[in-house]
C-alpha cells in the first residue's frame, strides 16, 4: 500500500486528476490543465520551469510528485545514418530504440517492453528473456527523445513510428494504447495514427481486441512462415495462436477497422525460402487484405540461420508476385550497429 507521505509519479495522473488535486488544494482547477500541457505538450519536466504557475503551486507539486523521465543513454551512428540508441529508465533497466532515415522520412523504431517473454529463435530481445513492461509515459519519452536526436541529426522530425522495438505490443496492451492515444492526442503530439504501426508476434486474442477498440493505426505481424510446424519451432507462440485462428483475427481486425495490414517475413535460408513456402505464404495472405514485406535476415550472435542468395530471394518474390500480391522487399538498416529487426539486445550503443 502507498505511504500517504510519498511521492507520486505526476505522469501517472490523467488530466482530470491533476485539475482535482489543484482543486482540492485550493488552487483553480485549470492549473492542472496548464501542468498536463506542460508534461505532454511542451515536454517540460521540470516543476521550475512551469512558468504559468506560482512559487506556492510549485512547491507543492514538488511535496506532492515526482518526474523521472526515460532519456539517452547512449547511441551509435550505423555507414547508412540509422540510429541506434540506448534508453535508460528509472529503475536502471534499458531498453533501445532506432531511428531509420529514407528519403521522404524518418522513422522511429520504439520498444514496449524491457526484454521479450516470447523467445522467438531469430531474435536477440528473444534471448534475454523478461523484465517487465514499459509504462505509457516511457513509450512516450522514446517518441519524444527521438524526435529531438532526428532534429540534431537530420534536421527534422519524425514522419513514421513502428512499435517494432523490444517486446511485445500487446503483451502491454493498456499502456501501449494509452501512450499512442497520447501522441495522437491533438493538445498532445498530434501525430496521424496513420503513420503508426503495431507490429506484433500474432497474438490473436491482442489483435481481436485491436478490432473491438476500433484503433485507427496499422497492423503489422511478425509471420516469417505459414506453416504451422515451422512456425511453432521459430516462434514459439505459434502453440497458442495458431495459423488459422491468427488469418481469422486479422480478417476481423480487417474488415473493422479498414486499417491497413503488413505481414513480415523474415527470408531465412533453405528454412522457409522454398516455391512451397512461398505458394502457403501466398495462400495465407489471400485470407484477408494485406501486403507482404520480405525482410533479408540479419546476423544474431547464437544463432544459427542464415541469408539466402539475392536469386533466392528474387524467384521468392517472383512467385508470391503471381498471386496478386503486394511484395516489397525491406533492406536492412544499421545492421553494422545491431540496429536491424531482431538485432535489439542492449549491449552496443555508446555515444
Ligand atoms: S521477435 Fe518480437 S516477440 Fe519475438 S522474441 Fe523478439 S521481441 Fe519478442
């Protein structure tokens, strides 16, 4: 149970608590209005830089809350100009984040979780296990840090975000919402939730509550193979959330929300680069509207898969072309940094 004498995190309060907490203080309700656009808006987490308040209010925020904000702890420049950075959080623990540059963007890769409960044997986060899950105020500080580095490095802001970073969206679904609400939130970043996308493992019961909450951002899933028995060795998830039940979730979030749908995988070679794996892929896809992004594999220290060779990969394409698909292929970014998807581990980045 609390100690009524100890401090609060102010982030955890919503806007209607903060206008109370001034209330019951005897100061006017709207300071708690001023505070919230202090703490969302203007990212000032400072109580003596909150300049449209008094002494008297400030000290008494000061009694009462406490900021204790994620920030850089380091960051690494890859030849190709992704950022791989660090994110130190008040209880020490880390957690990293990517900041890709393209020709008309720049897109910040974002991490819900400290480490990963789902072990996926392609990926680093995957080997380091559990810690716990981050809060919505630090999903929003990576947000707003990257912004800053993209505007010190490139000289402009963010254009896309990926929850794509370490751990599982949904396994955090509550807090991965609120903060998304939250740079959404026109008093707050106003960001498009066009220009957001959740990737997930496929957990299905997490993507049917994505269509029952009507979200308006994009859906990823991380699928790497459509078929069961090599997907329940990869991705260990796949027991739980089958193939069938996970191409129904997605029809579903689908035909709700209208919002478009990316299925991710990964081209490993002589694994699931054959005719045959691309004719279930094809058949997988057909189930529901989506594009396929072929992504090319990147070294994981332990692991033993590889890359197969650019015609592999190009007949791949080829024969998922023939159904009709959409098929992009995404090259890996800052893999000389371990930045590249399924490279984040919290070891490397240094200023
Ligand atoms: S790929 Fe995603 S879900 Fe799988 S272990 Fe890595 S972080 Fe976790």
């Amino acid at each position: 149970m609390q100690n009524k004498n100890e401090k609060q995190n102010i982030r955890n309060l919503s806007q209607e608590q903060l206008t109370g907490f001034f209330s019951k203080h005897g100061s006017k309700p709207f300071k708690g209005k001023q505070v919230w656009e202090w703490l969302w808006k203007k990212y000032v987490l400072d109580f003596d830089k909150m300049t449209n308040l008094s002494i008297d209010e400030r000290n008494l925020l000061k009694k009462n809350f406490f900021i204790k904000p994620a920030k850089i702890n380091s960051y690494k420049i890859a030849k190709d100009k992704t950022i791989k950075v660090a994110f130190i959080l008040q209880d020490h623990q880390m957690v990293e984040g990517v900041l890709i540059p393209a020709k008309n963007r720049i897109t910040a890769c974002i991490s819900s979780q400290v480490g990963c409960a789902y072990g996926c044997s392609f990926c680093a986060t995957g080997q380091m296990g559990f810690f716990r899950n981050l809060s919505y105020s630090e999903i929003y500080d990576q947000v707003i840090l990257l912004t800053g580095l993209s505007h010190e490095k490139y000289n402009t802001g963010l254009s896309n975000i990926v929850l794509m970073g370490m751990g599982e969206p949904l396994a955090n679904y509550d807090n991965v919402l609120k903060a998304i609400n939250l740079i959404c939130n026109k008093k707050a970043l106003a960001m498009s939730p066009s220009r957001i996308t959740l990737s997930t493992v496929g957990l299905v019961r997490g993507i049917n509550k994505l269509a029952q909450d009507k979200v308006k951002f994009n859906l990823a899933v991380s699928l790497h193979t459509a078929n069961d028995k090599k997907r329940n060795y990869l991705m260990p998830v796949n027991k739980n959330n089958k193939l069938a039940d996970l191409a129904e979730s997605l029809k579903n979030f689908y035909n709700t929300t209208k919002n478009p749908i990316t299925i991710e995988y990964l081209l490993i070679e002589n694994f699931n680069d054959s005719l045959e794996d691309a004719i279930e892929l094809a058949k997988f896809c057909k189930k529901f509207s989506a594009k396929i992004n072929i992504i090319e594999y990147n070294i994981v220290d332990n692991v033993p898969f590889k890359k197969p060779s650019t015609k592999k990969i190009e007949k791949f394409i080829e024969s998922l072309e023939k159904y009709n698909l959409v098929v992009n292929i995404r090259k890996s970014m800052g893999s000389d940094v371990n930045a590249a998807c399924g490279q984040l581990a919290v070891k490397t980045a240094s200023k």
